[in-house]
C-alpha cells in the first residue's frame, strides 16, 4: 500500500479567538521551518506549514489534534479534509514561503514522497500526462448522487463479492 507523505500542508483550523491566534502562530514559529497564517472568507483559520522531513496526513493530524487537546481547546476546523498535503509548488503558491534550493525545483510528483508500510519506496508509473487546461475544463464534477446510489452499490458489492468467493472457493 502507497502512503504519500509531504514536507507541506494546509490545516483549516476553525474560527478562533485572538488568544488562541497568537498560542498557534507561537507554535507554529517554534514547531515548523516556514508557515503562513490566513483567514478564509468564511472566518475561518488555515495554517500553510513547511516541516523538514516529510510526514503523512495522518501524522500531521496527530501533531495539530494533540497540541490543541494539550491546551485544552476544541478544534472546529477538524472534519472531513480539514488537513491536506501540498506539492512544493502548492506551498509557494499559497504564499507561505518559496522553499529553498533543490526543493524549489520538485514537481508535483517529486514533492510527495509515496512509501510502503516495508519503508522501501514503490516503483512509480505514470499512464498518462497531466490533463491539458481544455480537459480540466470541460471536467464533469459530481454534485450530487442519485436517490437509488446506496441501493445500486450495495448491490454491486455484494454481487461482486459474491463472484469473488465463487473465483477464490472461499466461502
């Protein structure tokens, strides 16, 4: 299994007071090479953080959710994606730094470093080039699914397992 890791992230934390602002921004000045703070149009707080060595979600997650338990503060932010990876160019396009060196030369690709649970990196293959600007623009975006969609994929995984256990003889 590939878990990618990135040295960059964007973390929406919630609405919070000036008090609580200032303890992140210390943190984040004590914890992370470079980091930027900006508040969303809807109020809310996201935090751009650059750390030396790369990370997975998950482990980024666990870093912000334990220093804000630590002080004893909810965190609004914290559903769904509130926390995503960033490219090295996603980081300097949000403004929160140019990242130095060799690292400012990364792709998309080269930022986020895909490892296996072993530790050894997978061998990456790639089908296809990046969409061109027309595919993205004429992309289909789902807004909504179906009344009938829990129904159909349930019945879909059930047939599917069904034929999986037949293939396998595992009952």
């Amino acid at each position: 299994m590939v878990v990618p890791t990135s040295k960059y992230f964007r973390a929406n934390l919630g609405k919070l007071d000036q008090a609580t602002q200032s303890r992140v921004e210390e943190w984040a000045r004590n914890q992370f090479d470079t980091y930027k703070m900006a508040h969303t149009a809807l109020g809310d707080l996201e935090l751009y953080a650059h750390r030396s060595a790369p990370k997975t979600c998950k482990s980024h997650k666990m870093a912000v959710r334990a220093v804000f338990q630590n002080w004893g503060i909810p965190l609004d932010g914290a559903a769904g994606d509130w926390l995503v990876l960033l490219s090295t160019d996603n980081f300097a396009d949000a403004g929160a730094g140019e990242p130095t060196g060799a690292e400012n030369a990364q792709s998309i690709a080269a930022s986020l470093t895909p490892r296996t649970r072993n530790g050894k990196p997978p061998a990456l293959t790639w089908d296809r080039q990046p969409p061109t600007p027309h595919e993205i623009a004429n992309a289909v975006v789902l807004t909504r699914l179906s009344e009938d969609f829990d129904q159909r994929s349930t019945q879909s995984y059930k047939a599917l397992l069904s034929q999986t256990r037949r293939e396998t003889g595992c009952a």
